[in-house]
C-alpha cells in the first residue's frame, strides 16, 4: 500500500476527479516529503506519506500506478491575525495613507456611459497561520467530486472575512491523503 499526499492547490484547477475503487496514475515529485509538510501534517501523519504527487512538474521519472483503496481529506486549523494595512505593510511603500475613518481610495477604470470599475482594498491585511498539530483526517469518497457530493470540509459558521476585526481560528482544507495499491 502507498500513501500519497496531493495538495488542495495542485487538484483546485486541474487534475481528473476519482472515487475509492478508480485506477489512477500519480505523477511523483518526490518520496521524500518537505519539512513544510510535516509541518502542516504533524509527525504521526508524515510518518505515513510514501510520496507527493504533482501533476504542474514539467517532466516526472516517478510514477505511481494503481487502484484507489481509500481517500482522507486533510483539514487543519489556521489562526486567522489581522493588522492595519499601512504603507510598506500590505500597501505600496509611497501610498498615502488615508486618515482614520476614511477608506483606501477606490482603485478602477471609467468603462463610459456612466460605468466605472474597480475595487478598494481593505482597511486589514489577513494574515493566515498554521496552528501546528490540529491536522484531521476525515474519510471520503473521492477527489475532486461534483458540487452536490462535497469533497472538502465546511469552515464553521462565523467563519468569513467579514468578521470583525480580531484574531480568530478556523479549520482549513490542506489536501488530500489517498492509498493506492500498485500494479
């Protein structure tokens, strides 16, 4: 049995979805997991990635082919921190920052006949931290699975960027533990 990692952001955009039973071919970028990721994963759960699929590598010698015996879903838990955007902090260095009360000015194009575009940033910038040792496991079906069959976890209720300002935690999906069993 091989258990192969695969990252939320490598399947967001591409890569075929499968279900428990499929046959599947795993591009490997490497058999040797990155410290990051045991970061993120823990050392109980680390301790049992065989391989690291990537399908965004240009060229890969190492191939894992075989049957879907069972998916994990990866969620952690990530401390949410924000601060005020500030020149040099989130902002270009020779923005103006605008009084208190006042909202960054609204950035955007006059398309004509009365139709403007555009965007204003927050007042905060966001910054996302992993709290070390809250990976779960949460079994599943599939990767990639339709928009009725859900195949990451639901952010607890509260959980947006409209909260108001403060820190906050809340769980985050990370990826994906699946165990193949090769041909």
């Amino acid at each position: 049995m091989t258990h192969v990692w695969l990252t939320e952001w490598e399947w967001a955009c591409c890569g075929d979805a499968f279900v428990v039973g499929d046959e599947v071919d795993f591009g490997i970028a490497t058999r040797t997991p990155d410290p990051s990721l045991g970061d993120l994963l823990g050392p109980a759960l680390i301790a049992t990635v065989d391989a690291v699929e990537s399908h965004h590598e240009q060229e890969v010698a190492d191939r894992v082919r075989g049957r879907v015996t069972a998916v994990s879903m990866v969620a952690h838990e990530v401390e949410e921190r924000r601060s005020l955007r500030r020149p040099g902090h989130g902002a270009p260095a020779d923005a103006v920052m605008p009084p208190d009360g006042e909202e960054w000015p609204l950035v955007g194009r006059d398309l004509g006949g009365g139709v403007f575009a555009g965007s204003r940033p927050s007042r905060y910038v966001v910054e996302i931290v992993p709290v070390p040792g809250t990976a779960k496991l949460e079994p599943t079906r599939g990767v990639r699975l339709p928009p009725e069959e859900p195949d990451t976890p639901l952010q607890p209720d509260g959980a947006s960027m409209s909260r108001p300002l403060g820190e906050g935690t809340t769980r985050s999906f990370a990826g994906w533990l699946v165990d193949i069993e090769e041909r």
